[in-house]
C-alpha cells in the first residue's frame, strides 16, 4: 500500500506547515504547479483528474492555507504555492533524477520542450541556440499557430512557447521577446511596373498585382492597409502558401508582392533581389512573446535556454 489512500488523499495526521509532508503530495503538487492545471497534471503522474483533486486538497490542509486558486481554466498558485514550490523543486527534482533508471549526479537533463511559429524558430531562434546545443543542452521543437500551441503549453507539452499574442488570463507568464516589422515588396520588375506609387494613392497602385500571401482571410496584409494605407483591402490572394518562408521565395521569384516580416526578407532587400514598395515612418509592428507555465520546469536547462533567448534577442 502507498503513502495515499486508494481515493489518492493522504491518511489523516495531525500536520500543520511545520510538519513534513508526504512524497506523493509534494510530487503532485509539484506537477500541478509546472503545468497550471489539475487536468495537466494528471495526465504527466499517469494520476486520475480526481486522484490529483484529491491530494492537493490533503495538502492544502496539512499547510493549513489554499494553494491554489481555482479559474475558469486552470488554476493559478498563491504566493505560498510559489514559496512551497521554490523549497522543495530542487530537492524532488534530485530524488527523481536519482532514482530513475540510468540515473544519478551525472544523468542527462530532460530535453527542453520548445515550440513557436516555424519560420522565427528555423532562420533565428534555432541559430541562436546553437551554442547552447553545442554545451550539452537537449532540445525538442514544435511548431504551430500560437493559439494551439498556448493550449498544449497550459497541458504541460511544452516549457517553453514563442507566442505571437500575449496569452489571455493569468495562468501563463509571458515577458516581450522581441517586435517584429511588416514589410510590403515585391521584386523588381514588378516595381518598375507600377503606374502609380502605393504610398501616394493608398495602396490602389497595386490592384493589378498578384498578391501572394500565408492566409486564405489575409491577417498581415489587411492589417498593413488599415495602419498604413487607413483603408480596407479589397484584392484577394493568387497564392497561398501556409509558411512566410515559401511567401518570400514566391515573391522573391516574380510571382507578385506580399507583406512579409522584415526579418524573412532582410538578405533579399540587401541584395535588390527585392525592393520595398513603400517605406512608412510608422510601420506595422507585431510582438512576439516568450510564454512559460508558473514556477520551475523539470529540467534545468529551460532556465539557460530563457535567458539565452532573451538575450539574443535583443539583437534581432
């Protein structure tokens, strides 16, 4: 028989904050506080969701104070959850580590589960932690859309997720990583071939132009007219391609013209492979996000690849 009874509560005893604990409470509580849900949490022990219920609240009264406030979705902890949190993290992480099999002091740290949008990952993120690679540090990377993505990091899939939204509610943390610039090109020739400038008639010039672009709906281009043109775009795409890297090779290629973040296509603009069709002074700006459940990750190493990523970015 385990240290909890068959319902997965702790047996009754007489605690109090200054007595200890049991190792499966601590371990659960642990897991519910990495991933900001119940639910999540569970699925990582392999626990029923009531099993989990069941034993927070046996925590939560031995401490004799709530842990953790109940939310719509998720939870969120309370300051003595993160002061719980802060003394034992380290030392179950230890026990884990120790005891798993091929364990001990010099047992690889669990990978570091990354995702974002596929196309800041693969030409800056990536590159950038490479030397971090290089030292040891194991890497996992998902791409996606920001919004599924944010729900598998609520789930505990991930540790750490670029968003290109701040997430909604408090069960998430999320710090400004880096903005990104919309760009409108085209190559060459199709410049040479305008009858009008997009800056002086409001975009019209390039009504007879493809528009290629990532979206059947159009997020990054209706959204440059309406800032930069103060008008709603009416043409509709020639081609879609669901990866901005593909939209700036198709562009790039004389296929048409296309708003693009600048840092996809900074190599082109360098070399005239393509060419601004408008310079506003006040650019559409998107920031991007590094989003992370509250409290401490599993493995050590989601630290160093946070503060890694922060840093670099401030080059981008």
């Amino acid at each position: 028989m385990s240290h909890s009874d068959a319902d997965g509560s702790a047996p009754s005893r007489t605690g109090g904050p200054g007595a200890s604990a049991d190792l499966n409470l601590l371990r659960t509580f642990l897991a519910v506080h990495r991933s900001g849900s119940f639910t999540a949490a569970a699925q990582v022990l392999g626990l029923s969701q009531p099993t989990v219920t069941a034993q927070i609240r046996a925590l939560e009264r031995h401490e004799g104070r709530e842990l953790f406030e109940r939310l719509p979705r998720g939870v969120a902890p309370t300051p003595v959850a993160d002061e719980l949190a802060a003394r034992v993290a380290a030392p179950l992480d230890a026990l884990a580590a120790a005891t798993a099999p091929g364990g001990g002091p010099e047992a690889a740290a669990d990978p570091v589960h990354l995702a974002g949008p596929a196309e800041l990952l693969c030409t800056t993120v990536l590159p950038a932690l490479a030397p971090l690679v290089a030292d040891g540090v194991r890497l996992r990377v998902t791409t996606g859309l920001t919004d599924p993505l944010l729900e598998e990091l609520r789930a505990g899939r991930h540790d750490l997720v670029i968003a290109t939204a701040r997430p909604r509610g408090r069960v998430l943390t999320a710090v400004p990583l880096a903005d990104e610039e919309f760009v409108l090109v085209a190559a060459p020739r199709w410049a040479r071939r305008l009858t009008g400038s997009p800056a002086a008639d409001g975009g019209a010039a390039l009504h007879g132009v493809p528009l290629v672009t990532y979206a059947e709906d159009l997020p990054i281009v209706r959204r440059y007219w309406r800032h930069v043109f103060g008008r709603r775009l009416t043409c509709r795409a020639a081609l879609t391609v669901p990866d901005l890297r593909g939209v700036v090779a198709a562009v790039t290629a004389g296929a048409g013209f296309a708003v693009v973040p600048r840092y996809l296509c900074a190599g082109e603009l360098a070399s005239g492979a393509l060419v601004l069709l408008h310079d506003p002074a006040d650019p559409p700006i998107n920031t991007g996000y590094l989003v992370q459940r509250p409290g401490a990750s599993g493995s050590p190493h989601v630290a160093r690849v946070r503060d890694h990523l922060l840093e670099a970015a401030r080059s981008w």
